[in-house]
C-alpha cells in the first residue's frame, strides 16, 4: 500500500515530516548493534536448522536402535490394556470362586444356594418330587464330604436342609397317592444311607443326625400310610378283604376306606374284617365266591317330597340286613365303600 | 532494502523449510522499523535493542507455526514487537521520556545542526507524551515503523477507520501542542509522506 489518501490539512504536512526527521536521524537502530543481533540470530537460525534436519532424521531410524525405556513407554497402553483385562479376569474368578465357597454347606450363602434350589423346582407334582429326591441326594453328598473334612457345621447344616426337603416331600406325597408310591422307596433307600452315617458324623452333628433321621423315619411312615393303608404294620387291613372280595375294587376300597377313615360306618365295617388278621385268604374256604344277586329290594313307597339323601339310604340299609355270611360283607362292604366314597367326596 | 510482498513471502517460506540465510533477509528487511517501534515505546536505546532480539528470536521460533491468514508477515511481526513492548512496559515501570532515545550523537552533522535537529525532537517528544496511550501507538506504528493504516489496525486489533481516527486526532493534538497553524483550511489530496527522503512506512517495508 504505497499510496494513503487521506483527509488532511495543510498543516499536518508539516507534522508527518517532523516525524518522520525524528523517525530517521533520532530513532534509527545502533548499526553495530544490529550486527551484534544479526549474528547471534543467524547462529541461533543454523543451529534450529541442524536441530530441526536431526529431528526429521530420528523416524527414520529403526526401531531396534531406540532405547528400551522409551519403547515400553510406547507400548504403554496396550501392556495396561491386557493387564486391565487379566485383572478383571482374576477378579470374576475369585468372585466366582468365593461365591461357590460361600454357598458349600455350612457357608455364608447355603441358605440362599438352597432357596433358589427349591424355586428352580418344577411345580408338577411328580417332577417337583423328583427334583427334591435329587436335593436329598445332594444333601448326603455334602454330608459325606463335610464328614470326611470333619466339618461339623457343614454337616449340620446339610442334615437340616436334609430333614427340611423330606418335610416337603411328605406334604407332597399325602395328598397325592401317585407321588406317594413313586418317592417311598427312594426315601427309604436315603433313610437307610443316612442310618449307615451313623457313628461317622462329628458328635457335633449328632443331635442334627438324629433329628433327621426321625423326620425321615415319620415322613416314610406317613407316606406309607398314606399311598398303601393295608399295610399290615399299622393294623389296618380293612381294604384287603376287599381285594380278596372283589379284585379290582380293592383299591377302591382302600380310597373309600381313606376317604371314610373319619366316618363311623364305614370304619366299623373295615375295623372288624381287619382284625381277622388276613392279608390273604388262606383257607379255600374263605376263597371269594361269586356274590348272588341280592333279593331286590322292594321299592319304597314313593314319597314325592323325599330328599336325596333319604332316597340313598333306603338302598343301603336293606343288604346290610339280610346280609349275613363273608360274601353278604362283602356286597354290604361295597356298597358302604359306595357311601364312604361319597362321604370321602364330600370330605 | 526493499522487498515486495510477494518476495516476504517467499523468504518466509524458505526459513520455514529450515534457511538460515532466508530469515537473515527478513531480519535485515524488518529489524530498523521494529526497533523504530520498540524505541519509540520504550524510549532507551539499550532496552529497544534487547526486546529487538528478543522479537525476532521469538520470530524465529514461531516461524514454524506461522501461517498467514489474512495477517501478512509484516504485521505478524509486529504484533510479537507489541507484546513485548507491553511485556515490558509492564515490568520496568520507571518512566523514560521519548528525549532518552536522541543521546546517540547525530552522525556526521555539525553542531548547529545537531542542536537543531535535537531541539526539533524534544519538542516532538514532548508533544507525543502528551498524546494517549493508543494515539501514541498508533504514531509509532504509522510514522516510526511505517506500517499502513491497516496493517497498524491489524496490530492493534482495531478497525482500520479506527486507526484512522486514531491517528487523525494525534496529529490534530500534537499540532495544537507544537503551534503549528494551518496556512489555509483547504482539503487536498496527496502522498502521506510528501518528502522525498528515504521512505519509510507501509511502502519502505512491503
């Protein structure tokens, strides 16, 4: 821009030269100064050049030439890349670690470990049967592993969690005769494992021991009462003349005597062929014969008014009194099964 | 020396890519206006000589960074001559009147003349301390380092009809300051340096 027009008065010519002579005979630069400056800046000017071609030299070297502290310091980053990952690696681990320890019999988290056991359990009947038969057979293996440690509280806590699913087990099986007859001897074969660890467990664990062994006793017990009310054991042999009697009824029998064990009738009837002791008929004489037809039954008088109940009754009144010998007991037996049945229904 | 702004240009890049000789031309196009300034700042001579290499060490450092977006060099330069002026005034708060700046014997002139010439610049000078801070900035960066008004705005980081203004009314004040009366009140339109001695300024510096 060689050129600046601007607006000005004469005057002020007179000033721009006036500054400009003190510009040029007063302000100028020391020559020798300058030279001094000069000098120390060309050096400084090589020197930045040489340090700058030595700078665009050093990538050119190869790596191997580099020291070794700075060559770690590159790689940096990725050595604490994979030292982040092998530590998290070894931290899963031990959490995983510690979380089964903790959750071994007789651990901090047992009892949640059994928890979460019994509600992964399948909610059909047979199945959540099954599932705690194999609970109990994880029971005694840590029974038998804490015992072989002489670990009396893992022990103990495995015979509690033990005596607990029989518990269950026996709930299930009371009501249900299928499961009843499906989970009674496998408990009795764990009732007789259990017995044989008798004598090995810690004397801590002995009350423990006991304990489950009587809940397990009393549950097999039940059940077997439960699922097979002939048994002779209890005495009660009232649906076994009904095998005897008519076969395939027998069972119904059984049911009907179940249904009506708190029902008098038909528990008198059952109570007093039971105490013939006969599981089997043993003389041929008491073989079953075939049952006559019973005499019909007048019909009652109609009763137009007559409620169901009465209309029931009336039937099975009549054979209970002509009724006299085994086989008019076991027509009178079946028909009182009939009303035990419905007694048990309405039970 | 004169140079072009093609030819700074050139000479830039070449003591970017690592030329001593290059920024040896640069220093010998730019170091009498940059001292110019830096004394007129300043006003002792010893001083305007350190921040003068201390300018254009820094310009040889920074060269590498430099690029030149809409700022020429030039400008650039004096914009690091700037700073360290104001760095400096900062930290050596004693003041010194512009009048330190003449105790170098005039050259070759006689006494009479020197008296003179010395005489004419002690009342410059005192004119000048008369001025604001910005008027007296922007006399040295237009008379004593001989930028252009836009490249004196480009320095100040202000508008060029700001300079303008700035410079309008120092001239006016130093004026009423010195006694120097208007022979008429006409508006003519002429060079800004009618002189015809060596040139300084935007035309003496490319």
């Amino acid at each position: 821009m060689d050129e600046d027009f601007v607006e000005r008065r004469p005057g002020d010519l007179e000033m721009y030269r006036r500054l400009d002579a003190c510009a040029e005979t007063r302000l100028a630069p020391d020559a020798a100064a300058m030279a001094r400056i000069r000098a120390a800046l060309m050096g400084q000017a090589v020197a930045m050049a040489d340090a700058g071609a030595a700078t665009m030299a050093l990538p050119l070297q190869p790596a191997t030439t580099l020291p070794q502290g700075p060559f770690l310091a590159l790689r940096r980053p990725k050595v604490s890349r994979s030292s982040a990952a092998f530590l998290a690696a070894c931290l899963c681990l031990g959490l995983v670690a510690g979380s089964v320890a903790a959750s071994a019999a007789g651990g901090p988290f047992y009892g949640p470990r059994l928890w979460l056991e019994e509600a992964t359990l399948p909610s059909a009947p047979l199945a959540h049967a099954h599932g705690q038969l194999d609970r109990l057979d994880a029971r005694l293996d840590e029974i038998r592993v804490a015992t072989a440690n002489r670990n009396a509280g893992a022990v103990e806590a495995a015979l509690l969690a033990y005596a607990e699913i029989v518990d269950d087990l026996e709930a299930q099986a009371m009501g249900n005769p299928a499961v009843a007859a499906d989970v009674l001897d496998d408990l009795a074969h764990r009732q007789m494992v259990l017995i044989a660890l008798m004598g090995k467990v810690p004397p801590q664990a002995q009350d423990a021991l006991a304990h489950a062994l009587q809940q397990g006793a009393n549950a097999v017990e039940v059940i077997a009462e439960d699922g097979n009310p002939g048994d002779p054991v209890r005495g009660r042999g009232g649906g076994t003349t009904n095998q005897g009697d008519s076969g395939g009824t027998g069972n119904n029998g059984g049911g009907g005597g179940g249904g009506s064990g708190d029902s008098g009738s038909g528990n008198q009837v059952r109570t007093g062929t039971g105490q013939d002791g006969k599981d089997k008929p043993d003389d041929p004489a008491d073989e079953p014969r075939a049952t006559p037809k019973p005499k019909p039954t007048p019909k009652p008088k109609p009763t137009p008014k007559s409620t169901p109940v009465e209309t029931q009754q009336a039937p099975t009144e009549t054979p209970s009194e002509s009724s006299g010998g085994s086989r008019d007991q076991g027509g009178g037996m079946s028909r009182q099964d009939q009303g035990g049945d419905e007694q048990g229904d309405a039970d | 020396m004169t140079l072009d702004e093609a030819a700074v240009e050139r000479l830039v890049g070449d003591a970017q890519a690592g030329d001593p000789r290059a920024f040896g031309r640069l220093f010998d196009h730019y170091h009498a206006s940059v001292y110019r300034y830096i004394v007129s700042r300043v006003h002792r001579p010893s001083d305007a000589e350190d921040l003068t290499q201390l300018v254009f060490v820094k310009a040889l450092e920074a060269l590498p960074r430099y690029e030149a977006r809409g700022i020429p060099f030039g400008g650039w330069l004096f914009r690091l001559a700037r700073n360290a002026v104001i760095d400096h005034v900062r930290t050596h708060r004693d003041h010194v009147g512009l009048e330190s700046a003449s105790e170098r014997p005039g050259g070759d002139a006689g006494p009479d003349e020197i008296v003179a010439v010395r005489q004419a610049f002690d009342e410059v000078a005192a004119a000048l301390d008369a001025l604001t801070d910005e008027q007296r900035e922007v006399i040295a960066l237009r008379f004593f380092a001989g930028l252009s008004a836009r490249e004196a705005a480009a320095v100040m980081g202000k508008q060029e009809g700001t300079v303008r203004g700035l410079q309008f009314r120092a001239i006016a004040a130093m004026r009423r300051t010195l006694g120097i009366e208007d022979p008429e009140t006409t508006v003519v339109e002429r060079r800004l340096r009618p002189t015809g001695e060596k040139p300084i300024g935007p035309s003496g510096i490319g």
